[in-house]
C-alpha cells in the first residue's frame, strides 16, 4: 500500500472513530435527562380559596409521584375557562421545580358540578311524581265517565213510556250518583296536590335553567413543565385567579343593657358562579383588590377653559367603562357579561357587582370606602361554597365590647326617644363597611350600617325606641306690636316638652330643639332667659341648634320650658326655609 492509500484509510478510520464519538455523548446525554413525552393528567384537590372584592384565588395541591428524573409534564385541568392566566402560580417542593406554563382552552361539553347534577335529580323525580298524579287524576275522571254512562238515555217520545222497573231505576240511579260523588270528591283532594306538584316541578325546571345558563362550556386546562431534579416526585401547588366570586361583611350584634356588652359577631356573605364548586376548605377574605392594579395614581394638571358651546346635559346615570369595571356617578360596578341600563343608584360609594343570576343589584365589599385598610380574615372553619351564586353566610370573627349609652329625642320631628350605644372597638383588626342586624335580647330591632372603623376608634349603632321614655312637646304661638315710636312685632314661642321615665333606673336624655337665625339686620330673634327652664347648650352658636342633656328619676317627669320671640318691623314678611349648610356637615 503506498503512502497515499495509506493515508486515505487512516483518514476514514478517524472520522468514523469521531462519529461513534459524537454518538455516545449524543446517547449518554439523553440517558442523563429523560423528556417524560407522555403527561400526567390531574385536577389536583382544591385546598384553600381566598376572596377579593370581585374575584377569588383558589389553590389547589397534587402529588408528583416517584419516577425517573428529568423533565415531567403535568396537566391540571379541566379549571373553568374564566382563570386569569397571569396569575398562576406554581410551587413545588424540594426537588420539583416549574420551568414552563401554559393555558390550553377548549369547547365542549360543559363538566356539570354535583349540583347541577342533583338539580337533574330532584327534577326528574318530581317529573314522575307529577306524571303518577296526572294518572290518578285521569283514572278518577274515566271512572266518573263510565259511571254517567251506566244511565240509559230517556226517550225524546214521551207517548213512549220507558221498559225499567221503577225500584231497579231508582237503585241504579242512587249507585251512579255515589260513585260519582266519589270520583268528584277524589279529584277535588287530588287538585291541591297536582298543582303543588307542578309548582315544585316548574321551580326545578327554573332552577336548572338558571344553573345551566350561567355554565361555561369552554374549559382550560394548566400544562406545566415540572423539573424533578432527583427522581422523588413531591408535591405542587398551584393557585389561580377567577372571576365572579365576591363576599361582603354582615355582622350581627346582640346587646346587653344591663352590663353594658355587646357581642359582635362577624360573617362574610359569599356568592359565587365560578363553575367550580369549593368543597370545605379553609376560606379566607381579603380587602385586596388584585382587579384594580398595583400601579400607583399620578396627579395631572387641571386646565380650566370656557367652552364655545355649552354641552348638553349629562344622562341621570352617566356610564364610564373602565377595564372589567363600570364607574356610575361615584360608584362601581363589576361588569362581568352583565348589559347594564343605568337606573337610580343609592348608597354613595358602595360598591355592587351585577348579580349573575336574576339580574339584580347585590351588595359587595366597598372597596372605596374601606379606608385603605389591607386585611385578610380566615373563616373559623372549613366551609364548603358551591357555584350556585347563593348567599353562604361564613363566619370570621367574633368580639365583646363595651358600650356606652345614649337617649336622644327631638321633638319638633319626632316625640319618640332613641337609643344609640357607641362602643370602642378593641384589637387590632378593623371593623369593615357593612349591614349589620340589632338584637337586644330576643327582640330583633332592625337592620343598620356600621362605618369602616379602626381599633380605638368609636363604633356607633341606633337601637330603635326607647318605650319607657315619652316626650310630650306643646307648643304656643302669639305675636304682638311693641315699640311708640319705632314700632315692630315680636313674634312669640313658648315651648315646654316634658320628659317621664318609665324604667327603673334614671336615665339621661338628650334633647334636641332649634330656633331660627338670620343674617338680616332688620330681624331679631332672642331667648327670653327670665321666662325659660333648663337654659340649653347652643346659646351662643350661629346655627339656633340647642340641646338639653337632662337626667330624669324613674317614675318621675321633667319639665324644660323655652321661650323665644323673634322682632321685626310691621312691613317685613318673614319667610322660614330649612339651612343644613350652616352646619358645615350637611346635616
């Protein structure tokens, strides 16, 4: 072989050498990191839900199990196709690590939640208990017709005279009006039934309408790439964003007046139309809003300019959109899919969420008027929320406080003597906006609103009527001419109320009375001190607001007696109109 060959052949040799090389680092390589191709599908166990003023973030946890290492694909699913796919979260334990994310949607059948299906149920059976007394119903009436056609039909001759024994005619005929009757008599009881049936049938059939309407039929599912360092598996948890769920407070307060407590209790209404059902799990409420960003509000510059033309009155219910928000006047609206009309709207700065169900108005939590205060509250134990868009009521808290007590009257609008309690609220989480139910005793006094209010700060709550205090006020009006030479009329009140405690114990009550003012130089109007009682607080004031704070002995009365008059010259006409802007509060 001569040097060229021989050169040609160990060139040959080493790149073959080189290729089987490059091969087994390729192998080795793949040996070391497997790509598990087939993934693992899993729903994962819901394990917690927290709600925000709009939406809720629910966790739910699954388990890897042990296999080889590498790269493993894991999808959760079916989720709800409503999940906000920037706010997954996953999490693994030690060894699991999540390098890749990604939501896959799809059309189909919708997967129906346990309530769905037991709504079928119920329905179903009431179908067939309404088919069994249909059946009953027309057996009754066939059988009052083959009764009816027992009777034979007179002949229109009447030379003709019917061939019947009288006796057997009148036996025949007594047999045949008693099992009428009777038939009658049994479709008489049975129409009650068959019409409660119907309803209970025609409520379900709503029911299940209203469950199907609000039901998705488009699901996600959650890929995820899980890095499984050592081969151990463990366990994930992953979280998610969903709309349509919110909660508000509700609390009840039951009052003891004899020690001066009140115990308060605090719930969270919850509803929610997901499209999944929470089983019973730890619950928890947040004054977050995760809906409305974490971007800080900038100030811009205010221009004012005067307009060529004047624009045209704005609608009664102006609608700004905003995002998933809808701002009317100065409160907020969840959208949702909702078509909102506009309308009348009270309650200032309460925040509502248009009901998904029945298209009404529903109360949430007042993310405005809660004062910025960030607070997480937990249910005191595990409940289970089904997406049927119901009010759950969820307990979370529960205080004793002390209280203070007021009686307060005033008798020019209403003789009838209130009761206010003002407690300090202790802790240190706050009390929130919301309705809150009165109870003193075993009487349910009503319904009121507490005012976000921080620990320390005073909790104010009107328990109605005080029964056993009675104001009477009688009032006499006269005038007069005073005056030789400047001559003027002094227009004159005399006002006496009377205080009688009927409870065992004295009280104090707190009287309320007024008198006009006026910026006029030619009116006067001034207290005659000699003539009046009790003088009361607010003699000096701008606004004529005046006040007694008396106490009064049980079984007794007490008597407060004020006189004013007002002086005016003979040619001035006075005029009287209510001026709740001297106050200042508008009140």
């Amino acid at each position: 072989m001569n040097n060229r060959l021989r050169y040609r052949f160990l060139y040959g040799v080493t790149a073959i050498l080189a290729l089987f090389l490059v091969a087994s680092e390729m192998t080795f390589a793949a040996a070391s990191i497997e790509v598990v191709t087939t993934p693992i599908e899993v729903k994962g166990e819901i394990t917690s839900v927290t709600l925000y003023s709009s939406e809720a973030r629910v966790e739910r946890t699954l388990a890897i199990a042990e296999g080889v290492a590498g790269l493993r694909q894991v999808v959760v699913g079916p989720l709800p196709a409503t999940l906000i796919d920037s706010s997954i979260q996953v999490e693994g334990t030690d060894g699991l690590a999540s390098v890749s994310v990604q939501v896959h949607r799809s059309s189909g059948e919708p997967v129906e939640s346990a309530r769905v299906k037991d709504q079928r149920t119920q329905l179903k059976e009431l179908q067939q208990s309404l088919l069994r007394l249909k059946r009953e119903d027309q057996s009754l009436k066939e059988m009052r017709a083959r009764f009816a056609s027992i009777l034979p039909n007179r002949s229109d001759d009447e030379d003709t005279p019917p061939n019947i024994d009288l006796v057997a005619w009148q036996g025949l005929l007594d047999l045949v009006q008693q099992g009428m009757e009777r038939a009658a008599s049994s479709r008489s009881a049975l129409a009650s039934r068959l019409r409660e049936a119907q309803d209970k049938v025609q409520q379900a059939r709503r029911s299940l309408d209203l469950l199907l309407q609000n039901q998705e039929r488009a699901r996600a599912e959650v890929h995820i790439g899980i890095q499984d360092l050592d081969g151990a598996g463990g366990v994930i948890r992953i979280s998610y964003l969903i709309p349509n769920a919110n909660w508000r407070p509700h609390y009840e307060v039951d009052v003891d007046t004899v020690n001066h407590t009140l115990q308060l209790r605090a719930f969270a209404i919850v509803r929610q139309m997901t499209g999944e059902d929470w089983p019973e799990v730890p619950v928890s409420f947040s004054t977050s809003a995760p809906e409305l960003g974490s971007d800080i509000p900038d100030l811009a510059a205010i221009r004012l300019n005067r307009p060529r033309y004047q624009d045209l009155p704005l609608k009664e219910a102006e609608i700004t959109r905003l995002g998933r928000q809808v701002f009317l006047g100065d409160t907020r609206f969840r959208t949702g899919e909702m078509n909102f009309d506009g309308g009348t709207v009270l309650g200032g700065e309460e925040f509502y969420s248009y009901a998904l169900a029945g298209g009404k108005l529903d109360h949430i939590l007042p993310v405005f008027s809660n004062r910025g205060f960030l607070r997480t509250f937990s249910s005191v134990k595990p409940e289970q929320i089904p997406s049927d868009g119901e009010s759950h009521r969820l307990l979370y808290a529960i205080k004793q406080l002390d209280f203070d007590e007021e009686r307060i009257c005033a008798p020019e609008l209403n003789t009838a003597v209130f009761r206010r309690i003002i407690a300090r609220v202790t802790g240190s989480d706050p009390l929130l906006h919301g309705t809150v139910a009165v109870f003193l005793g075993e009487d349910y006094l009503g319904q009121a609103i507490i005012q976000t209010t921080a620990p320390g700060e005073e909790m104010v709550l009107d328990l109605g009527v005080d029964g056993q205090v009675t104001v009477k006020r009688i009032q006499r009006d006269s005038e007069e001419q005073v005056g030789i030479f400047s001559k003027a009329i002094h227009y004159r009140t005399d006002l006496e109320l009377v205080v009688e405690n009927f409870h065992s114990d004295p009280i104090t009550v707190s009287l309320r009375e007024r008198i006009p003012f006026t910026e006029s130089d030619q009116l006067r109007v001034q207290i005659d001190r000699s003539a009046t009682t009790h003088l009361p607080e607010g003699l000096e004031s701008d606004d004529g607001l005046l006040s007694w704070s008396l106490e009064v002995s049980p079984g007794e009365a007490t008597k407060v007696r004020l006189v004013w008059w007002i002086a005016a010259p003979p040619d001035v006409q006075l005029t009287r109109r209510e001026a709740p802007e001297r106050l200042g509060k508008g009140e």
